[in-house]
C-alpha cells in the first residue's frame, strides 16, 4: 500500500495533475510578470507570446496563433512541472536562442504558484 500511494503521488507530480503552491499569488504573479506578453483563459489568444491555456503536456512551439523563435521551434520540448520549472528559472539556458525576454525567477516558491495558477487553465 505505501508504495502504490508513493507511486500515485509520484506519477500526479510528474504529469502536472497536481498543483503545489497558491493559486491566487500564482495569479499576482502572472499578472504582474508574464500578463504583458502571455494570455490564459476563455478569450486567450497569441500576443507578444503564446496563449498559455494548457500548458502542461503541450509540446513547445505547438500553438498555431504564434509566430515561434527557431530556437524553440528545435527545442523539441514537452511542457512539464519539471520542464516549466526550468525554463522559468533560466529561459535562455533551456532554449539558448529564445526570444522570450525573461531574465528568470529564482524562487521556487514563487514559480509553484505561478505554476499552479497556469494549471488551472488546464483543458478537463
């Protein structure tokens, strides 16, 4: 029994089905660092960067609304908890060649909020 709960807890990690962290300072934080170039939400849609609406399990450079770097566009990456938390930490480290003008976010708190926030705008 302890292992299939360790292993249910691990898999819910892992695919982004469970959500660490405060979704309403996630939804502070959006707006204030990422709302004036990304969008979530009913009427979401491509700006000065993709739509974010399911993010997690969606392959980079997938939206069709958005006109993507070449760099992410090779990234051949697929939007994780693990793989969001990266690239928000060192965009250009993940991505080297991303236009994404993000220095990143060092706070591991801060980005499971964010995080949490963006999966609530997961399709069901």
């Amino acid at each position: 029994m302890k292992n299939t709960v360790a292993l249910t807890f691990a898999w819910l990690l892992s695919t982004g089905a469970w959500a660490a962290g405060d979704v309403p300072a996630g939804e502070k934080l959006f707006n204030r660092m990422c709302g004036g170039c990304h969008q979530v939400g009913e009427s979401a849609r491509a700006s000065f960067g993709p739509q974010l609406n399911s993010i997690f399990g969606r392959p980079s450079a997938s939206t069709t609304d958005y006109q993507y770097s070449d760099a992410m566009r090779a990234a051949n990456l697929v939007w994780s908890r693990q793989t969001l938390t990266a690239y928000l930490q060192a965009p250009k480290k993940v991505v080297p060649g991303t236009r994404m003008i993000f220095w990143g976010l060092s706070d591991l708190e801060k980005i499971d909020n964010l995080l949490a926030y963006l999966q609530t705008f997961q399709a069901q």
